[in-house]
C-alpha cells in the first residue's frame, strides 16, 4: 500500500501534529516522556493533549498566518493540560517548517526564508507564549536583560525600541541554545535527522528513537546545559555514544530517568524531523 502525502490525505498541518505523536511514541528516547515512561508530573497522555491542542496554531501556520501568531496560538492550544511545557521547543520548530512546507518549499532554503521574513511582531507573540507556560530557559547575557523572554509581554517595548524580528531574537540565543541554532543555521539538524529517519527501516517510532540517540551524541543538549551544566550535557553525549542500539538504550533511559537527566531539546529536532519526514513521505 503506498502511504504518499497526497494519499494520506493529511496537509503540513496534521503531518505536525502527526509528528509531535510520533515523537513522543518513539521509545526509548532516554531521559525523555515516551509511552513506556513518564517523568514525575509529567505524563504521556500531557504530550498526547499537548499535541492535539497544538493543531489549531499549526493549521494557522499552513494558512499563512504569520510565525509569531500561530506559535503563540499552537503554544496556548499546547498548555491545556496539566503537565505544563509539553512541546514549545517543538512547535519553536515546527511552525516555520509547516509554512515553508504549505508554500512548496519545505527545504534548507525555503525554511530560512520564512524565519528571516519574521518581524517585531512575531517577536512579541513569541514573548507572549511564554506566559501560557513555564519553560526552563537560562539567563541571558549581561547586556540584554531587559529582553530576558520570562519578561513575556512586558519585553515588548525593549523589543520595538531594539527593532527586533523574531529571526533576531533567535540570532541573539544561537550560541547558547540549540533551536536557535537550527533557525539560523539553516535547520541543519532537522534536515540531516530527517534523512536518517527517511534511510532507515522498520516502524517510525523506532526510526525516531535511532534517530534521537544519534542527534544525542552530537552536541550538548540545552536543556540538560541548563539544568544540569556543560560537564553534565558532555557526559550524556558519550553515554549515548557508546549505545549500538535500541536495547542498550532502554538501559540508558532508566538510567536517565534516575538521574533527573531531560534531552528535550534534542527531542525538539527530532520531533521537526518526523515532520519533516513525513512530508517527504516516511511509511506508516
């Protein structure tokens, strides 16, 4: 049976929620929520209504509506349920590739050409978000800390009077954050994590999950910088790095698990994978 796109019926829109599902069944993602663990307060079935309630920001994402209101929108969607941050680094993602994709070009390019286009008002939206939900983020530089995002609405007039696009605010957090990064480095990750995900076999769940661990062992992942600090962050890329496979990892994500240890930002580009993925057609 062919499982293209068009056959599928399913626009940029549901692929993206189809990809935040996928994400968060694909086991073992070690240190992460899949469907045979939780973490303590939060739950598979927060990720699976984080998921749904992502949709209507993404179908505005694929209407053209702009970055800023369709993240804010999918985010807002996102918090109704009792887990908390859920997905907001995936939808971070996610929004800009599903526009790129709804304008024919889900490519390296065509996803910079959308986060460049951003605009100051996209920024605030984006500020905006982060009051529907706590995310852990680190402090900013010395010299900008009137545009620390915890601010959320109230950074608004230091982003006009700085003329700040969403894309700048991005460019500002590349070095320290790694969802920055793919926006301002051409989605790099994403693209390449798709590509695994596309070459591999078997089910998609599983695909994701090789395609996390690989991602794991490439760079320190951000949040576990944030909570946990640089040496912390290097020692999980080499205990990633020494997993051949899927067993192996189950004993890492126990591991993890106990250790308090959440790769969720490399699970954020593995989830913008999956969709990415899925719309070059990946078999379900």
């Amino acid at each position: 049976m062919s499982n293209s796109v068009t056959e599928r019926g399913f626009g940029p829109a549901r692929h993206a929620e189809l990809a935040l599902l996928l994400e968060v069944a694909g086991t073992p993602k070690p240190g992460n929520v899949d469907r045979r663990r939780d973490l303590s307060g939060l739950h598979f079935e927060h990720f699976l209504t984080g998921a749904v309630g992502s949709g209507s920001g993404l179908r505005l994402a694929e209407e053209g509506a702009s970055v800023g209101e369709a993240f804010e929108t999918a985010v807002a969607g996102m918090s109704n349920q009792g887990g908390g941050n859920t997905q907001f680094g995936c939808l971070l993602l996610l929004v800009p590739l599903v526009k790129a994709a709804a304008a024919g070009d889900l490519s390296p390019e065509g996803a910079t050409r959308v986060a460049e286009a951003t605009t100051v008002d996209d920024a605030v939206s984006f500020y905006r978000a982060f009051e529907h939900v706590a995310v852990a983020v680190g402090d900013p530089p010395e010299d900008a800390s009137d545009l620390d995002v915890r601010h959320g609405s109230a950074a608004e007039p230091a982003l006009r009077e700085r003329d700040l696009t969403l894309y700048d605010v991005m460019d500002l957090s590349a070095e320290r954050d790694a969802n920055a990064r793919e926006w301002t480095g051409r989605f790099a990750r994403t693209f390449r994590a798709a590509d695994s995900i596309l070459d591999d076999e078997g089910p998609v769940t599983d695909r994701v999950a090789r395609a996390f661990i690989d991602l794991l062992t490439e760079e320190p992942d951000t949040l576990v910088v944030t909570n946990h600090g640089e040496a912390v962050a290097r020692d999980v890329m080499n205990r990633a790095a020494a997993v051949s496979d899927l067993d192996e990892a189950e004993t890492l994500a126990e591991e993890f698990v106990a250790e308090g240890i959440n790769p969720g930002t490399t699970a954020d580009i593995v989830c913008a994978a999956t969709f990415v993925a899925l719309e070059r057609g990946v078999p379900l």
